[in-house]
C-alpha cells in the first residue's frame, strides 16, 4: 500500500514539470547554438560541417516539438525559458556535452513515449557527430 498523498503526488509533478521546462528550454537553445556554428562555420570541411548543421537543425527541431507537446499533455502548461545562446568555441566539445546532459537527463521523462523521443534526439546528435567528425 503506498502511503504517498494526492498533495505530495501534485508536488512531485510540479517540481518535475519546473525540471522538464527548464531542460526544453536548454534543448531549445542547444538546437539554435547549432544555428549560431552553421552561419558561422569556415576553413576546411566547412562546407559539408555547414550543410550536416542544417541537416541536424531540421531533424532535431521537430523531435524538440515532439517532446514538448508531450509534455504538455502529460505535464500540463509548462513554463519555458529559453536560455541565452552563444557560439561555441570548440563546437564538437560543445556537441557531445549536449549529448552528454541528454543522457544524464533522460530520466525526467518517465513514460517509455517520452524516452523514445529523447532516444530519437539523441540520434539525431550523434548522426551530426558521425558527419561533422568523419566526413570532410
Ligand atoms: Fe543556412
């Protein structure tokens, strides 16, 4: 029998929901730090660095959609901010320790939809590794 109350189970989830909103707001300034390194990106295997951005921009916007309606609907209004952005210095240092925050997160989204977005997110991250880091 579990002894958790209908007032401390409303608390949980809205201390879950203020943690999910402030992770969507971190992916949703991720998402345009890569915007900020695609139009500013030069020298060599720029070009294909540039184009492998926008393919990652594109991919990884509409699973960021996905993950907020879902949680919305599963959350209820969720209040996001979306951090200040700035461009990198190394970017694929900056890259993979997104990758990294994702994996440490992931275990905000409880319900196995919710994981199978975040899984697709973190797809689309190391897809853009995989182009940026082995192909000029
Ligand atoms: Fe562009």
């Amino acid at each position: 029998m579990s002894t958790t109350t209908v007032k401390e189970q409303s608390k949980t989830l809205a201390s879950d929901a203020m943690k999910v909103s402030h992770l969507l707001g971190e992916i949703f300034s991720f998402n345009s730090s890569l915007k900020l390194i695609h139009w500013s990106v030069t020298g060599k295997g720029s070009y294909s660095a540039h184009i492998a951005l926008d393919q990652a921009i594109g991919t990884l916007l509409d699973v960021t959609d996905r993950l907020v309606e879902t949680s919305f609907a599963y959350l209820g209004d969720l209040n996001i901010t979306i951090p200040e952005t700035h461009k990198p210095a190394d970017f694929v240092a900056h890259i993979e320790e997104f990758y990294h925050t994702m994996e440490r997160r992931r275990e905000l989204f409880t319900e196995t939809f919710s994981q199978s977005i975040v899984d697709d997110y973190q797809e689309g991250i190391k897809q853009l590794l995989f182009r940026l880091k082995r192909l000029e």
